[in-house]
C-alpha cells in the first residue's frame, strides 16, 4: 500500500506493521514474502479441524465476564442498536427482561470454574466482570448482589478483579454512586457533548431530553468524589455523521474540571447492518463528515487527531513484523469466549453482547457447547480460505469479526459471509486513514519541531522514536 504525502512516498508493508519510504520498503516488504509452500502450509494447517482440547484451552483463558442484567432501559437513543433502525439486530428491541439472581450467580460461578481449570494459560489476574444492558442501573440491586457475590469468591481482595459498569448516567445518584466507588468501579457514561448535540440523539422514552440530569450527576461525582473522579469515570462519546465534531470539541476542550483527552474515548456510530433508507441518509452525512475532518484539520485541537490517530498508532513500528501464524485467524476476531463470556438475560452465552441469538456457545446448565463452537469457527476459517486473507495487504489491520457478518441463509449450522466487495471497502479506508494520520503528522512536525532536530518527513519521526 503506497501512501503519497508532499514530504516522501511512503510504504505501508504488506504483511509488515511498518511505514517506510518506499524504495526501502519494497525491498524488505519482497524479502519477507512468502513463497507457495508456506501460503500451501497456511491453508492445510486452517483447514485442519480444530480439537476439543484447543478449545477448552481457549475458552478457559476468558479474562472478562460480561453479565447482561437487562435488556430494558431509561432512554431511547435514537442512533442505539436495539432502537429498531438496524436490520442486522432485529433479533431484539428493548423490553422488560430481566436476568434473576440465581442466574447471575450461576453465570459468576461458571466463569470462576473456567479461570481455575487445569486448561488456563493465562495468569489469574486482570479479570474483570461487567454489568451490560439496556441500562444496568435499572437492576441496581441485582448488580450489588453481583459484585458481594463475586467479593466472596475472591475474598475481598479487590486487587484481583475489575468492576466495569456502562450507564447513560441517568441514575448515577449519590447512594449508587458511594457504592460504586466502594468497590473502585470503572463507570463509563455516555455524553455526546454539548447540551443541543446530546439531545439530539439521547433521549427519554416520551422524547424529552436527557442532558442536564445526566450533567448534574456528573458534576455531583467531581464535587463529592473528586479523586475517585480522576481515577475512574471514562466518557464515551458516540460519534454520529449528523454531528458538529468542532462544536463537540469545543465543549470538552472548555471543561476542563471535568474533561481531558485522558479520560473522553470517540466511538464512530456503527452503520453497518442499517435498514437501507437509514444507511443511505448517514453515508451521505458520513461523507460530508469526512470531508470536514480533511479540510479542517489544521482547527482542531483533539477531536480530528484522535480519530485520525485512534487505533492505528499501535499498529505501527519501524522495524517490527507481524509473523504469520498458521493458526491465527487473519482478520480482528477474538475466539468465540476465548477473550469474554457474554451471558445474556436468559442465561445464554454468546460469541459477545454484539451478535445475534443465533450464535449461542452454550448456557449456565450445560456450560459451553463445544460442538457448536468448532462449528462457528470452522465457518470463520471457510471465509479465510476463500478470500485468501494471507495475502492482503492488511490482515494485520482487518477489522472483520464473527459479530459484523453472521450469515443471514437460514444454514443449520453457524456461517459468515465476507465479500471482496467488503475487503476492497476496508482497504480504501485504511489508507485513507493512514493518508490522513501521516499528512497530519508531518503538520505538526512542520509547526511544532525545531529546524536543528533535522526531523523533515514522517519517517524522521519514526526513526528518532
């Protein structure tokens, strides 16, 4: 992938996490290719039928438990998965389920089991249980329940384990909020920015806004609890295409008692799975979006830079390699429970909270359902065969996963359909992104690096690294 900028030309490595001029990195991109024998060795070795050892294996280094305590919540946000404008999450929209005390303690039982079996690989440390919904504040008592559960388990060394809670902030009252800070939560709120971007989108079921009341218990938490505000609230902001991104900057950059790049993360909205009347109004936002962040680059002092920057920065070395592993998956999926055990209201596990009901790995009265997991992953390795994902030029970026493209054929056992055309889509995308990342490098090594520091190009920053 060659990336022109007025400074170099520059190549992204194929089948190399690096950036280098091109001439250079032509030369080591040929070097390290591989012949047909290996790509003939890759294939063998993924269609080799995984065995029920390797699974347990997998499934028992899961560091995160995910309970879903409900499917029922305080706002209807407009742009929300389960808000009705995405066909791929039909399956479910919001209701009064709810997951009973038994189940909770059956799900917390089992993921216990998992992380002390003999298969485990990984050290038991940094686990962490987190309360999903819906709105999980709605079963309040049921989380509390939870986490004095959990607390026995591990006999109140709270060094051992992480609670991590999503909420809107609707209800973070000072009673919650004094327990959570007892058991060092790490709470995520939701806040789209200013007052008029929030309510465009996050509001209460009769459509009245949500904003000043979830700013209230903000702004409680930092008076009341200030240190535990430093160390432990996060804000997630949700990115839609019909989004002022200099006015949501604006905001945070002028709170600073409350705001920092530290503790504020940018989502974009998901588009993918829309109804088709919907997804044809964003893309068109989404493009006019785009374009501002191109044109206005130099206005920005945060927001721009984080999505620009956000995830490819770690994808980056000036030397290093990705090898490639003849049993990996070539793509971003994670093994189905291998990273998190998702338990939903019913007490049924699933891959994660973003896939369908279809895709079931099991349920707390008979533990995991090994057969249909060998089934979802040979489904995955299928695709990898066909699309000969070993040979692309970032497979080491892909972002393709078991939860974007479930197989909608009605096929008795599970299956995922990846197209060329969604290949081709995501290639354009990262290097439009690493277009952008490294002309907006090379600006800021114009306006802020000294002329005696001789650092000119992209590639003078890499290397002075």
């Amino acid at each position: 992938m060659i990336i022109n900028t007025l400074k170099e030309k520059y190549l992204v490595g194929k089948n190399v996490s690096l950036i280098l001029p091109h001439k250079e990195g032509e030369k080591i991109a040929s070097l390290l290719k591989p012949d047909r024998i290996y790509y003939k060795k890759i294939k063998d070795k993924i269609l080799t039928e995984i065995s029920d050892d390797e699974i347990r294996a997998n499934l028992s280094d899961a560091n995160v438990l995910i309970l879903e305590l409900t499917q029922n919540c305080n706002l209807r946000c407009r742009y929300c998965s389960f808000s009705g404008i995405y066909d791929s999450y039909s399956y479910r929209g919001h209701n009064t389920k709810r997951m009973s005390i038994e189940t909770a303690r059956k799900s917390i039982d089992f993921f216990f089991s998992q992380v002390n079996s003999c298969f485990r690989s990984k050290k038991l440390d940094d686990l962490s249980v987190n309360f999903y919904g819906g709105e999980s504040l709605l079963e309040y008592k049921t989380m509390m329940t939870c986490v004095e559960y959990v607390n026995q388990r591990i006999k109140g060394d709270l060094k051992k384990i992480k609670f991590i809670i999503n909420t809107n902030g609707l209800l973070l009252m000072p009673p919650i909020v004094e327990s959570l800070m007892k058991y060092d939560f790490m709470v995520n709120i939701s806040l789209d920015g200013p007052e008029d971007q929030h309510d465009r989108f996050r509001v209460q079921p009769d459509g009245s806004p949500s904003w000043k009341k979830i700013l209230q218990n903000i702004e409680f938490i930092k008076t009341k609890f200030p240190k535990y505000f430093d160390k432990r609230i996060v804000f997630f902001v949700t990115l839609h295409p019909e989004h002022d991104i200099l006015e949501l900057e604006k905001y945070f950059l002028s709170n600073p008692e409350l705001f920092h790049e530290g503790n504020v993360r940018i989502n974009p909205v998901n588009i993918r799975g829309l109804a088709k009347d919907t997804m044809k109004c964003w893309k068109e936002a989404l493009k006019k979006q785009s374009k501002e962040i191109h044109t206005k680059l130099d206005k920005s002092k945060w927001f721009y830079k984080t999505l620009i920057s956000e995830g490819l920065e770690e994808k980056i070395t000036i030397r290093g390699t990705h090898v490639l592993s003849q049993t990996y998956f070539f793509t971003g999926n994670c093994f189905p429970g291998g990273i998190r055990l998702f338990v939903n209201s019913d007490g049924e596990f699933h891959i994660c909270e973003k896939i369908s009901s279809g895709f079931s790995i099991g349920n707390i009265s008979q533990g995991y359902d090994i057969e249909k997991i060998k089934s979802i992953v040979n489904g995955w390795k299928k695709q990898i065969v066909q699309l000969k994902c070993w040979k692309c030029s970032i497979w080491h970026a892909c972002p393709a996963c078991f939860a974007q493209f479930p197989s909608t054929d009605n096929s008795p056992s599970p299956s995922f359909t990846i197209t060329q055309q969604d290949c081709k889509n995501w290639k354009k995308g990262y290097k439009m992104a690493f277009d952008k990342y490294i002309r907006l490098k090379e600006q800021e090594l114009k306006n802020e690096v000294n002329e005696d520091h001789h650092i000119d190009t992209f590639i003078d920053l890499l290397e002075s690294m």
